[in-house]
C-alpha cells in the first residue's frame, strides 16, 4: 500500500499529535503537533517539520537551535490518530529549554518535582534574551 496524507485522521483544527522518539534508545524526545503539511515537509525532506499551535506556523525542528531531527521512520497508530516519529536527535537537545527531552521534570512519591534531565544548553544563549 503507497501512504497517502488522507489515511490520517487530523482533529477538528487539522492537526495530529507527534511522539518523537529517539531511533536509538527510545526515550520519548517531546510530542509536537503536525498538519497535512508539515507532514508532507517531514516527509520530504527528512527532518521534523512541526505546526505551532501558539505561534500559528509552521517550525522546522533545530531551526534556532540547531537541534535538528534526522528522521529514522514515521509510524501511526491503529486508528490513525496520532504518530510516532523515530528520529536520530543532532545537537543533542530536543527541548526548548536545553534538556534532552522535554520529559525531564519527575513528580516523585512525596508530591515533589525533580528534574532527572540534563541540562545541554542554555535557551538565554540559544535564542536570545526573553523580556
């Protein structure tokens, strides 16, 4: 069977979420979301393409940072409803805010936060001061 866009099913803002996971140990990297375009972008050329839903457009992973995303495969779940895309993570960050994965805050046993990630880079650095 060739993929077509259409056999996803996008929710009523046009968009389906997206796991990324690492094609090498499977940490879950973040989950962004994507319409039929930048699922398309992804598709050709390789890298993570994302539909920011704050900013309203498009973002091309590591565009800023430099963290870009090789993408290693693109799955999607038995409803279609959401994708799983399995990726090689260059620069070694996924997060905006300089951590691995966005999935760095733990809620432990006695209702505390603890960050488990390490911190790659500085986001002050990487995209400027924020007022």
């Amino acid at each position: 069977m060739k993929f077509d866009v259409e056999l996803l099913k996008f929710d009523k803002a046009g968009l389906i979420p997206a796991i990324i996971q690492d094609a090498d140990d499977n940490e879950v990297l973040m989950v962004a979301y994507m319409n039929k375009e930048s699922v398309q972008k992804t598709l050709e050329t390789g890298e993570t393409w994302f539909w920011s839903r704050s900013r309203q457009k498009y973002w091309h992973k590591g565009e800023s940072s430099g963290n870009v995303q090789i993408v290693k495969g693109i799955y999607f779940d038995c409803d279609a409803d959401t994708l799983l895309v399995k990726v090689k993570q260059l620069g070694g960050a996924a997060c905006h805010v300089g951590y691995r994965s966005c999935f760095h805050n733990l809620i432990t046993k006695t209702g505390s936060v603890e960050v488990v990630g390490k911190l790659i880079f500085d986001p002050k650095v990487v995209y400027g001061k924020k007022d």
